[in-house]
C-alpha cells in the first residue's frame, strides 16, 4: 500500500515537472524580447565589399598579365637595336678608328671595372691596393697633348708627317709623310729614308742633302750657317701596342706614337688584384727594354722606365711576388707590394706613416705559415730591419689614453688640475706650482690618494703645516697621485633663513624662499632681502620660528621650536622703530595676511539687463537682486523665468598631487570670468533661480548671496518650445498660451512605440527639471514654459508586436493553467 502510494506521489511530481518545462520557453520570450524580424544582419555588407574586393583584385591580375607581351615586346625590340650596333660597329676596319686623347680616355671610362656582378668580393680588394685608384680615377688624364714641341728624340716611321722649314738668307717649306717603307720624297733631293732615325737626325741628312743646291746651310770661315733648317711633327702616326699579363682589360691598343708604355697601361685599366704594381716590363722585339716602378710615380711623381712606346711594343704585367696588408693607425690603410730588399719600414713610409695617435713603440704582424697562423712582435727600433713576408698583415694599435706621468691636485688650490710629475715630485712643489692655497683651506688634514702597484687605493693624511714648519718630511709623489685639499665650506653645513606669506619676493621660483645666512642679520634685514612686505601683510604679528636646540632627549613633551612675536614698522629703514631681532641659522619667518585686507571681488551680468558687464561686489552678504539693482533693472524683453546663475568651483583630487601653479591660473580665470569649454577639475554648476520671485521680494529666501566670479543670465523673452527625445519628428514648436504638454508632442508627431510616456521630464530656461507625475493609470505631465526643452527616453528594450504578444500571454495562460492542475493533483493525491 506504501508503495502504491509512493508510486503514485512519483507520478504527480513527474507531472508537476513536465508542466515546468513546458512553461520555461514562453518565460523566457517574456524576459528577453526577441529581435526584430526586419533587423539587418552585418554580414551582407561585409561580403558585398569582399566580393568587389575580389573582383578588383581579378581586374588588377588581368592588367598584370595585358601588359606582359608589351614588355617583351620592348625587350625584343632592344635587343634588336643592340644587335645592330654591333653589327655596325663590326664592319668598322681597326685602322679606319681616329683614336685623339680625348677618345683615348673614353676607351678608359668603358674598360675600367669589367667585374660581373658577382664578384664583390674582388672589387673590394682593388680598391684596397696601392695604385689601383690611379687607374679607376676618370679626374687622371696622363694622355699626352698632341700640341706639343717636337721631341728631338722622337723616332720617326711610316706614317708620320713631318714639316720641313727653311729660312734666313734662303727660304723654303715642305710637308712631306713618311712612306711605309720610310722614304720621304722631296723636290731636286728625292726619296731620303729617315724611319728609325730621330728628328735631330733627319735634320742633319737633309741639311747635307739641300746643301747641294740651297747656299748658307753650311759654314764657311769660321762662320755659323747663314741659312737655318728645322724640322717639326705634323699628324704623328699611331702605333699598334699590346698589354698583356695581369690587367683589367689586356689586348691591342691603338696609341699615338707620342705616347708612352704608361699611357697604354692606363688605357688597359691597370694592373688587377693580382698584378704587380712594382716591375712592368716594356718588351721590344722580344727584350726588354724597360722597367717601370708605378710607387715610383705614386710616391715622388716620377717613372723612369715610362719610355715611349713604338709600333708592336708589348707591355707586361705579371704577378706580384711580395704583398702586405697594413691597418689600424696609419694615414693610408691597404695593401702594399713590397720588392724583395724592401723592409717594414718601407712599408710604413708607402702607408704615410703613423696617425698622430697610433702606438709607435710595438707593432702586431700576423703570418700565414704553411699550416697555421701566427703573430710577431716587432720593436720600434726594428723596424728597418724586419722582413715581411707575402701575406703579411700588420695592426697599428690605438696610444692608450694614459699618462707616464701626471699627478692631480683638487680642492682649495688656486690652479686645481693635472700636473707634470717631473716638475712637480713632492707635495709642497705641487701645490707651489697650482699657485698656493686658498684662503678656505682646512691645512689640518691634506690627503693623498695613490694607486699601488695592485691596483689598490691607498689614502696617506699630512697635516700640511707641520710639512710647512719641517716637522714632517715633505711627501714624494709618484705617477697617478691625486691630491685633495679640503675647504672649509666643504665641511660646514651651508646656513640659511627663510620667510614666506606677505612678501614680495619676485625670486620664490628660484631660491623657494631661502636666503643665505650672515652673522648679525636681524628680522628687518631679511624681510628687505624678500623685497619688502606686500600691502595686505599683517605687521602686528609677524612670527619667527626657531630650532630648539637643547631639548630634554627623550621626552614626550620635549619643545623642539620657539616662536617669537613682533610688531614691525612697514618703513624698514634704520631710522625706522624696528625690533632689531637678530637672527639665527635657519629662523623661519612668517608674515601673514591681513585679516581685514579683502582684493575686490567681482560678478557679471549678462543678457537683459539695462547695462551689463562685472560689478565689484560691495558687502560679503550682495544677493542677486542688489547687484541686479545695480545694473539698471531689466529690460522690457527680459524674460525673468528663464534666468540662470552659473558658478564654477576648483576641485582639488585629494589622491592627485596638485599643481599649484595651474590652479592659481585656474582660480583668476574663474575670477575673470574668462574660462571656456571644458578645463579639467573645474566643476560648473546651472543654478535655477526665480528672479520674478527675488525682484518681488528683495532679501527673501531665494534671493541668493553672490560669489565671486558668478554670473547671472538673464535671457531674451522666448517664443519656442523644445522637444527631443523618442517623438516622431523632433523639432522645435512654437509657444501658445494654454498648450499642454500633449500638445506639444501632438505637433512633433506623437510618441513612439518605443517612447517611455512615464519617464518623460521638461527642462526649464532657469535650469529647473520637473517630471511626468503618476496618478492612478494616468500620467500627469509638468507644465510647459517659453523656453522649455522636453524630452522623452526611449525604452531600453523593444516593445512586441500584437503577434509576439498574444504567444507571449498564450505561454504564460498555459504555465498558469499547468500550476493549477499540478496543484490539484498533489492535492488530489493527498
């Protein structure tokens, strides 16, 4: 029977249950408004501009591909152009190229830095060899002038011009070419063969020749030729050279005959990263004829192998044999071909020599051995002796920023500073030459800090008298000594007395209102040094606050300061009848302020009144209506319902530090009536007042006594009526005289579905708030004044449509009705 019973009582807890979670869905729409049905999503939006977005970029990538074929196109085209001028230039024959200096030099310009654009590596190294910036600099022009004198020693050959003159008592000219068999052909002489032969002797032939039958060419009796014969270069030929071996550019050369085996190296781009700089050899018909030095003409501008070069002369570069590289302090860093004889010295003397600050005593030599590196000392006096070897590489080091010898005195000397231990090797001799002692010094206990030879400091005391008077020895310095000779204001606490309040110290910004402390200073002295007394000062009682100096130790009620009144004549002369109080180290002086001084204070009024502008309040108890009365009343346009009085007051943020200094700008600009917009930690305040009231009763309780820097604004009779808020049309309407409330919102097109009528508030010209009243199931709305400005909130959630009410009260009619049965069931059970 229990357990029917149980069973039974199971089952309608089941069903009380089950009516629960029926009900729970309809709650809930009742608790949280569903959204509106029409409600935009966000992501329409979003994926429209992502869709343009894509199709701008397929646009972008179609361009992209358009333009190609136009690029290769000009691609094509260029090359083309390219191939033709090659084309062009190889049906040129090499002799038919005019090679001037000036075309000379644009070979150069094209055959320095034949380097790929891989090879970075190797640029980097020819800029580091000596000489090569000789070659790559364009400014260099060593091509020689054709417009020169002729050489006497110019070899003549096929293709040269020559310009025969001769003159004084028989005049004639020729301009004859060499032939390629180097023959000249003259008028009555005939062919002369002059190649090979210098210009000095072809004018000997030809004067045997046209002596013949030109007289005076020869000297008879003793006498000089009456006739003269000179010969001189036309268009000289060129010649054919080759540069071979280690160079930038090796190949043929085409260079005038007047040129020499330097010109056509320098053509060629000189030597390369492995050419040698020290021997070019000038091969001529398979021997050497000549050695050419490049340090030669780098160092002392001269080469004396340079010879001129003639047709098939070849000049040959080879490798270098001996190379180092020099670094660190020395006017030209780089690398340095060395000759077998030559030292380090020479080495130094090609890299300028040592900077002014390089260490010059030992130099590092790094070595390249056949297995591994290693490092050489090298004395200074070694120099000239040591041999270097190819692969070298040599380290100038920095001087250190030491002294050898330099003591250092400080403190109360005339000439405090560093000093020469050789001048000055003893205590007194030092101090001597930094020109004695001054007048502050504490002699008591001179002090000596050195620096042993663990690197610790010792401290050695000398009472400097006794070293004066010989009762002590005189003190030996060594090298890095420091000499500290105390003051006695070093070892005095710096005294001052100080005084603030009434004063007219124009220098509180810098000395905070100290000033230093002078034996027999008295109370008038100080107030003097702090620019007088102000003129709302309080002489009467003008307090100085002493240290207490001799206190009980120990006890609660131990004085520590002493405050003595006086009553200070403002005249602070000395004929004056002033208390004469002497002070002591650090006094404080305190003037206050004048209980009786008050600074004119001041009200504005604005707006209509019959004459507006600030008016000095008279009395500290001024109400409005007295400074209105004051200001001629108000006008016939005035609206009194509407006046306001605004107050602003400076908050101070108590976990804040203050600035005084902005705030005492803030306070006289509040004052002044000066202060726009919003200024932080300053509060406004709009008090409604009723100036119809006050100016009826003049001193009633509305009537409100004036601070400083309020203002009073009185506005113009106004005709509109403000509404705002969740109105269909919010607008401004025009007053009437007996409109409602309703009224006004009839004309800005009636609430909203979502206005909250119970909340609505109207806010008056004065700054008066007054509210909807509820009475019963009626709203009550405030009266509405010219000027007024009302405003009805907007509900915070959506109000349901008629659909989504009647499923909200079907839900809640059947949770209702569920409860019930649940509950008669239980009952029913029991």
């Amino acid at each position: 029977m229990n357990r029917f019973k149980l069973a039974k009582s199971y089952k309608s807890i089941f069903l009380y249950l089950l009516c629960l979670s029926i009900s729970l869905p309809s709650l809930s729409q009742v608790i949280i408004p569903q959204s509106l049905p029409n409600a935009p999503t966000g992501s329409s939006p979003q994926s429209g501009n992502n869709t343009g977005t894509q199709r701008g970029a397929t646009g972008n990538t179609g361009n992209t591909q358009g333009n190609q074929p136009g690029a290769n196109n000009q691609q094509q085209q260029s090359g083309k152009q390219n191939a033709d001028s090659q084309g062009n230039d190889k049906g040129k024959a090499p002799g038919d190229q005019k090679i001037p200096g000036q075309e000379q030099g644009k070979i150069n310009d094209s055959t320095s830095a034949k380097l790929n654009a891989q090879d970075p590596e190797k640029e980097a190294l020819r800029q580091k060899i000596y000489g090569y910036s000789l070659f790559a600099d364009k400014n260099l022009d060593p091509i020689p002038d054709l417009q020169i004198a002729t050489p006497t020693n110019y070899i003549v050959g096929p293709g040269d011009e020559l310009k025969i003159f001769i003159y004084n008592y028989a005049e004639s000219t020729f301009e004859v070419d060499v032939t390629k068999d180097g023959f000249i052909s003259l008028p009555r002489v005939g062919n002369v063969y002059v190649a090979g032969r210098t210009i000095e002797e072809v004018r000997k032939i030809l004067i045997d020749k046209f002596s013949k039958f030109t007289p005076g060419l020869i000297g008879t009796g003793g006498e000089t030729a009456r006739t003269k014969l000179m010969v001189t270069l036309g268009d000289v030929r060129t010649v054919k050279v080759f540069v071979t071996g280690e160079v930038i550019n090796p190949g043929t050369y085409q260079v005038s005959s007047l040129s020499s085996a330097f010109n056509a190296l320098y053509q060629a781009g000189g030597p390369n990263e492995i050419g040698s700089f020290r021997d070019v050899r000038v091969v001529r018909q398979g021997k050497v004829v000549s050695h050419i030095d490049i340090y030669d003409y780098l160092v002392n501008g001269k080469i004396d192998g340079d010879i001129r070069v003639q047709d098939n002369d070849n000049v040959v570069v080879g490798y270098y044999l001996k190379r180092a590289e020099i670094a660190g302090m020395v006017k030209r860093p780089g690398i340095y071909e060395l000759k077998a004889e030559e030292k380090l010295g020479d080495m130094l003397r090609y890299a300028g020599g040592f900077n002014d600050k390089a260490y010059r005593a030992r130099l590092k030599v790094q070595r390249i051995t056949s297995k591994e590196r290693k490092i050489l000392d090298v004395a200074e006096a070694n120099y000239d002796a040591f041999e270097v070897v190819t692969g070298d590489s040599v380290n100038v080091e920095t001087v250190l920023d030491r002294f050898e010898n330099i003591v250092t005195v400080e403190g109360a000397v005339m000439r405090p500073g560093d000093y020469s231990l050789d001048n000055s090797p003893s205590l007194k001799q030092l101090i001597e030459n930094a020109q004695g002692l001054r007048e502050d010094a504490f002699v008591g206990r001179v002090s000596v800090l050195r620096t042993r030879q663990d690197l610790v400091l010792e401290s050695i005391s000398i009472n400097y008298t006794d070293v004066l008077n010989n009762v002590t020895p005189d003190l030996i310095l060594t090298r890095l000594d420091r000499v500290i000779v105390p003051s006695k204001f070093d070892m005095a606490e710096t005294a001052y007395v100080s005084v603030d309040g009434e004063v007219n110290n124009t220098k509180i910004g810098e000395n905070e209102g100290k000033f230093p402390y002078t034996v027999n200073m008295t109370l008038e002295d100080l107030l003097v040094q702090a620019g007088g007394l102000k003129e709302s000062a309080y002489t009467s009682e003008i307090e100085v606050i002493r240290r207490k100096r001799n206190s009980i130790a120990g006890a609660a009620n131990a004085q520590i300061s002493e405050v003595f009144k006086f009553d200070v004549d403002r005249d602070l002369s000395l004929n004056s009848k002033g208390s004469n109080f002497t002070l002591m180290p650090f006094d404080q002086v305190t003037v206050r302020k004048s209980p009786n001084y008050v600074e004119q204070q001041s009200v504005f009024v604005e707006g209509e009144v019959l004459i507006a502008g600030p008016y000095t309040i008279i009395n500290k108890n001024d109400k409005i209506s007295d400074v209105i009365k004051r200001a001629g009343g108000l006008t016939e346009l005035a609206y009194p319902e509407g006046a306001t009085l605004l107050r602003r007051t400076l908050v101070r943020e108590l976990d804040e530090p203050t600035d005084f200094d902005q705030a005492e700008q803030t306070e006289k600009s509040i004052k002044k009536g000066t202060i726009l917009g919003d200024v932080p930690n300053v509060k406004e305040e709009s008090i409604g007042i009723k100036l119809k009231n006050i100016l009826k009763s003049p001193g009633s309780f509305e009537d409100l006594i004036v601070q400083e820097g309020d203002i009073i604004r009185i506005p113009k009779r106004l005709e509109t009526v403000q509404v705002n808020g969740a109105v269909l049309y919010p607008t401004t309407v025009k007053y009437g005289k007996g409109m409602a409330f309703s009224d006004y919102i009839s004309q800005s097109g009636g609430f909203t579905v979502e206005s909250l009528r119970k909340s609505s508030y109207i806010k008056y010209p004065n700054g008066n708030v007054d509210r909807t009243r509820r009475f019963l199931f009626f709203n009550v709305y405030p009266k509405v004044e010219p000027g007024s400005e009302i405003f009805v909130p907007q509900r915070a959630a959506p109000a349901l449509n008629p659909q989504q009410a009647l499923q909200t009260a079907t839900g809640i009619l059947g949770s209702v009705m569920s409860l019930i049965l649940a509950v008669l069931a239980f009952r029913s059970i029991n």
